[in-house]
C-alpha cells in the first residue's frame, strides 16, 4: 500500500510493536495502542470510501471502518504475518457487517447472503475457466442448491432498500403502483362455490336450471317462468324455497336442503280404459233416434 512509504505509517508500525512488547496494563502499553491506532486512521479511511455511494454517509462509514481498525490493532498477533494483511480484512469484515445489518430495509437471511456471495465467486472462477458467463442452473448445480433457492440469493443483492410505489417504471413511466392487482371477486367466492357444490348436486335438475338463469344468465322471474312454463309467482316461490335450503346447508343444516326438492305426489287410480263391446254400445246409444211415443188404443177411439 502507499502508506508504506510514509513517515506516519513506519511510526505507526513501530508504536504497534512497542505496544506488543509490553504486558497488559502497562501504561506506556495504553499510549502505544493510542499512538498505533491514530498512525493507521488513513488505511480505515481509504477503505471506507470504497463502500461510499451506497446509500449511506460516508461519516458513518468511516466511523465503523475505524471501529474494525481498533479491533485489528487490539486482535493482532505478529507471528501470523504483517499487521496490514489482517487489518484489511477485518476493516472490510466490519464494513460489511455493518451493511448486512443495519442498512437493509429488507432482512435478507445471512444464509441467502453467504450463498449469494459464493455464487459470485463461483461465476468468476467458472467464467475465468470456460471463457463465458455460467447460468444461473449450472451455479445451482456446482453449489448444490436448487435453482429457486440460488435466484432468491441473487435478487437479494439489491434488497438494502424497498423501491417506492410511486417510483416510474422504465420505458413507459408508469407508476409502480398502478400496475398492483386488486382484490379478485371471483377468488373471494371460492369457498362459498366450494361449500355449494354438494347442495347444488342434490337439487332437482329444475331447480338448478332456475338458478343457473337466475344468477348465471341474469333473467328475470318473468323471463324463467316462460321458459319453463311456470308463472312469475311460482318462480319466485321456487327461488324463495331453493335460497333458504342452500343458505341452511352452508349453516350446517343438510337436512334442510330436501326442502329445495320437487314434491312428488303419489300416483292415482289409472283411468279405466271401456271395451270395444262398451264404446260400440255407446256409439250406439248415442245415435239412435228417440222413438214417438205411443198411443194408447182407448184414447185413440
């Protein structure tokens, strides 16, 4: 890094060792640290202006980027290499911590960003490899996952903050907001329809008709009773007596809806059919002329 270079920064290098080499709660230990952790404020600095212009301040920024700066200087063991080598990695480790937690409007599961995040790395190596970029099925097979699971993760990139209803779509300018659906009518009477349909199998194929031209074909009572040959006023018994079963069926009352049912009446004595010797004899009597009366002989004297 440029720092290397700089005066401050071999000062902060060599208050870094100083304070390492003195034991804790030593007081030339604390002005060590101090002197350390200021030495090396521009690296903190310069790493928070990367993660600028993501929608927050970049006081903020700085302020967390320094805060991962006393961590590295307080967690820092020499025998594991330079102090920058791990110092970058923990400044950046608290910057995007800081943007995983506090600055999406949206929670996104760390599990969908820890997938997300390899994905990325994924793509790169298998873009580097095979020269083209990988689909979104081929990184779901490489890492295992199925492929609804991985596009999840992906769109969650973009979740540090909801995009306002009232914002423009591209190309047209339309508002988001006019293009949300609305309540269906039709998707609300599902489960009425649903609890219907048993009651409606057990009517008479009549009084099915008579609802379907009803409610269906929107006719009037006068309307249904020509084509049915009924007058208005059974129609609308008929309605009447139907609506009452079926609303008792939905209420729990099966029994009720034998009410919706055409009565049917016994049937009577056959009519007696007259035998040909009958119907002649009446034919006959029927045209036979009635004969004068007669005289009797006296009066006829």
């Amino acid at each position: 890094m440029p720092y290397q270079n700089d005066r401050s920064f071999r000062q902060a290098d060599a208050q870094l060792r100083a304070m390492l080499s003195r034991p804790a709660g030593d007081p030339g230990r604390v002005a060590a640290r101090s002197a350390a952790i200021l030495g090396y404020l521009p690296v903190a600095d310069r790493i928070a202006r990367r993660y600028a212009g993501r929608g927050e301040r970049l006081d903020d920024l700085t302020q967390v980027a320094r805060l991962g700066l006393i961590k590295a200087v307080d967690g820092f063991d020499p025998a594991l290499g330079p102090f920058l080598g791990y110092a970058v990695p923990t400044v950046s480790g608290e910057l995007k911590r800081y943007f995983r937690d506090q600055c999406r409007d949206v929670r996104v599961p760390r599990r969908l960003q820890e997938l997300r995040r390899s994905a990325v790395t994924l793509a790169e190596r298998l873009a580097q490899r095979t020269g083209r970029e990988p689909g979104t099925a081929a990184l779901a097979a490489e890492l295992g996952v199925p492929v609804r699971e991985l596009s999840g993760a992906l769109a969650a990139a973009s979740a540090y903050a909801p995009v306002s209803l009232s914002a423009p779509r591209r190309g047209d300018g339309v508002e988001l907001a006019e293009l949300l659906g609305g309540p269906d009518e039709r998707v609300e009477l599902v489960p009425d329809r649903v609890s219907l349909r048993p009651a409606l199998r057990r009517l008479p194929e009549r009084e099915r008709r008579v609802l379907a031209m009803r409610f269906v074909e929107q006719r009037t009572q006068a309307e249904i009773g020509a084509a049915i040959g009924l007058s208005q006023m059974h129609v609308s018994r008929l309605l009447a007596r139907t609506l009452v079963g079926l609303r008792d069926w939905i209420n729990g009352d099966a029994s009720r809806v034998e009410v919706c049912r055409a009565r049917i009446h016994p049937p009577g004595p056959a009519p007696r059919t007259p035998s040909r010797a009958a119907a002649g004899r009446s034919t006959a009597a029927t045209n036979r002329r009635p004969e004068p009366a007669r005289r009797s002989p006296s009066r006829a004297a």
